[in-house]
C-alpha cells in the first residue's frame, strides 16, 4: 500500500499540554487503561485553578467588580467544583442534582447561580433556601418565584432578569424588552420578596463585540431599574470566552486544505459548524479584551461604563475554565484496511467525545501511544471508529497521518477533551460502562498521584 506523506495531508495538532507529559511518559496511562479494562478520562484539576486565577486577574486589572460561576454542564466532575469553591468562585447550575452536588463539595450557596428554562418547583425552593441567585427565563417563572418567596417564610429571592438578545429573537430563553418591563414592574410590586439584582444572558457563538454591546444595553437598563428603586447592580454575560486547542497558522491550514477527501466514506462537514479551534484571544485574554472593547455607540470601554455604573459583571465560563485540564484515553482493539486507509476501532464510542453528536468532529489530532515505541515510521493514515454496530458511530471521521502504524493493544489520546466533551452525550450503549474520571495530581513528579472523583451520583 503506498504510504501518504504526512506532509500532504492536512494535521491539527494540539497545543502541548506539560502536564499530560508525565501521565504518558511515566507509563500511568497504560496502567489505567488495564486496571479500568476501557476508555477512560483524566483530569488536570491545576489547570483548571490557573485559568480561574487568570479570569479573576483580568478583572483586577481591569478595575471592574466582578465574580466567576463555573458552568457546571461543562463537565460532572467534583474535583473542579472543589477547585471552584476553594478559588472563591462559584457554580452556574441548572438542577436540582447540580445544586445539590455543588452544596456537597463546598460551594456556598449565595456563590451558586441558578439558570435555564422553565425551572422545576424543587430546583426553586432549593435555591430560595440557599439564598442562590436565580436568572429568570420568563414571566411565569417570575410568578413562581414570588409566590414561593411570599410563601416561605420571608427570605427575599435573589433574581437577575434574563434578557432574549436582539440579534436572537427565535431563542427559545429569555424576555423581551417588553416582557423585561413586565417584570420590572412585579418586582417592584413584590416589595420585599423580591431582590432584582440585575440581568443576565446567553449569547450563540463566541464574539466578542456583540456581548459587550448587550452590556452596554443593559448597564442602561440597570439604571432605569434602580429609577423604580430595584437593586440592579449585577449583569451576567453568561458564557462563550473562547479557548484555541490549536495554533492560528495549523488551524488555517487545515481550513484551507480540508475535503470530504480527508474523511472516511467521503464524509462532508460545514466549517461553520467546526468549533473555531484557534482564537486570537481565548480564556483570560478574550475576557481582558471584552473588557478593553468599546461598545457600540459609546465613547469608553466596557470596562469603564461598568465602573462608572457601579455594575459588578458577572461570567459563567464552563470550556475557559476547562482548557487543558483533562483528556480522553481509548485502546485500540481492532484495525483494518479499507481503501488505501486503516479504519482502527477503539473500546469506547463517540458518546464520550460530545462533539460527532452535533453534525461535527472533534478535530485536534489524537496522540498514539504506542506499546512498542520501537516500531515502524511513516504516515498511516486512519480514520477511527467505536466498538458498536452504528455506522454512524465514528470518533474520528478525519484519516489522521500517525507517526507509527497503529496496532491493537495501543492507545490513543484525544487531547484537552475537559470542556464538553466528556459529559454532553454520555450513554452505556451496548451495557459499556461510562468512562471513569480519573484525578491526577502532583503533575511535577515523574510517577503523577491519581484517584477517582468523588462525583456523587
């Protein structure tokens, strides 16, 4: 079979992550993938501490007021809702399990934020009897909120109204500008049953100048709350900082060169539906430009309006957070030639890498880890599938040019998988077991310490 230089096929490589290093190298992950007998995740909770450091530092320099909720969906693990609590941040939860789970790990409960739609009655009397601020999505919610706050013993519920964007008006979340008016007015109806702290809200995609112009709205709308002697000191802008799995001049590459070609059975992707693998600004630089950026219409930063309106911004990043503090191991137990390509099977499904379940691929290239360092180079080129009887069920539609040919027995290593991809679509299809989350510590060392997460349910 004639090899494909790697040179000619289009790569993705990840941005090295040290601390995977010695996971790798000292043998830990060949170990666990024995002891566990199938895939597993890794979790690199010192990461996930520097990138809140990080956040909260741009936000220092900055000179705004502000508080970090991690978003919990992002990942399950209790490891980083410790990490949350111990950094002195908080955690955006949309259930009861969630809020509960975050109470259990150390998280106060005036530091949880309590968001989506349409919340249950347990998921409010929780967060009421937390004193946990809760983002209401609609009127009817509202209505709940003040009932049950009338009606539970005379602690005010702690409320942030969520605005439905301009530049979204089919999303399903969030009021209108009319329907915040309608609010405004029960709330101030409500008297002291109510505490309307400000506003939040979600924005699809990850620019940064339409987020801080719907901050700058509603820096405006904060004060003609406070005009009808509501609180309103608080604006959420949710999540959507994002983070770069890659370098600027590999991503653009790939984008260039990619054709249904590259991928097995000539299967096609939208670019536009490919996450944006490289941001010129991510995690903590994307906040500190944010900040820096001048919204539309006005003639200072955003930074600035918010300190001049005596605003305390409010974030709920779940992927920023989660950048480099984890990765996805599988064994190969399966490999065959079809086309001038390999198709390797590993023992695991795309379940536990979200990103094939929404019509698109997780493209940072996987690390082969071979048992035998010593074997043959080249370019063998792969796509790679999971052990089920779905056609569909490929984790890696893209032929990837590995450096060794890829033998049963050796393992593969999806690269920074934390944010997302662990959790989004998890299922013990066939009766396969979930993949376990596995905490490793003390990275510096050659022999890393591990241990299961302590995630309750």
């Amino acid at each position: 079979m004639e090899v494909t230089p790697a040179s000619a096929w289009p790569t993705l490589p990840a941005v090295p992550s040290p601390a995977t290093l010695p996971v790798v190298a000292g043998g830990l992950a060949a170990e666990l993938a024995y002891a566990f007998g199938g895939p597993f995740h890794f979790l690199l909770p010192d990461a996930f501490t520097a990138n809140l450091v990080a956040m909260q530092d741009a936000l220092t320099r900055s000179g705004v007021d502000g508080f970090v909720y991690y978003a919990k969906k992002a990942n399950k693990a209790a490891v980083f809702v410790e990490r949350a609590a111990a950094g002195g941040a908080g955690i955006d939860v949309a259930s009861a399990a969630e809020l509960r789970e975050a109470l259990g790990h150390g998280v106060r409960g005036d530091h949880l934020m309590v968001t989506g739609p349409a919340k249950c009655h347990a998921l409010l009397r929780l967060a009421l009897a937390h004193r946990a601020t809760i983002a209401v999505d609609a009127l009817d919610e509202l209505d709940r909120v003040i009932t049950l706050a009338l009606t539970g013993g005379g602690r005010p519920a702690r409320v942030l109204l969520r605005a439905l964007p301009a530049t979204q008006q089919h999303s399903r979340f969030g009021m209108s500008e009319s329907e915040l008016t309608t609010a405004m007015k029960r709330c101030v109806e409500a008297g002291d049953a109510i505490r309307m702290e400000g506003f939040s809200f979600h924005l699809s995609g990850y620019a940064l100048q339409p987020r801080a112009n719907l901050t700058a709205r509603l820096i405006d709308l904060c004060a003609d709350a406070r005009r009808h002697g509501l609180e309103a000191g608080r604006i959420s802008i949710g999540g959507g900082l994002p983070i770069s799995y890659t370098d600027a001049e590999s991503w653009h590459a790939f984008l260039a060169t990619q054709s249904p070609a590259h991928y097995h059975g000539g299967k096609s992707f939208r670019t536009a539906d490919f996450y944006p693998y490289h941001s010129p600004v991510a995690g903590a630089g994307a906040l500190a430009a944010l900040l820096a950026a001048h919204p539309v219409n006005t003639g200072s930063t955003l930074a600035n309006q918010l300190k001049g309106a005596g605003i305390e911004l409010l974030l709920e990043p779940g992927r920023a957070l989660l950048d480099q503090a984890g990765a996805t191991v599988f064994t190969i137990q399966g490999v065959k030639e079809r086309d001038g390509y390999r198709i390797v099977t590993v023992d695991g499904t795309s379940l536990s890498l979200s990103e094939q379940w929404f019509n698109s691929e997780y493209l940072p290239d996987p690390q082969l880890i071979p048992r035998d360092p010593a074997a043959a180079a080249g370019a063998f080129l792969a796509c790679v599938g999971a052990a089920t009887c779905l056609e569909s069920d490929m984790l890696t539609w893209r032929k990837i040019a590995f450096p060794q040919l890829p033998r049963v027995g050796d393992l593969l290593l999806y690269p920074n998988t934390a944010g997302y991809q662990m959790d989004s679509n998890e299922s013990p299809f066939h009766d396969l077991p979930l993949p376990p989350k596995v905490v490793v510590d003390r990275t510096d060392q050659i022999r890393p310490r591990w241990r299961l997460d302590r995630h309750f349910t």
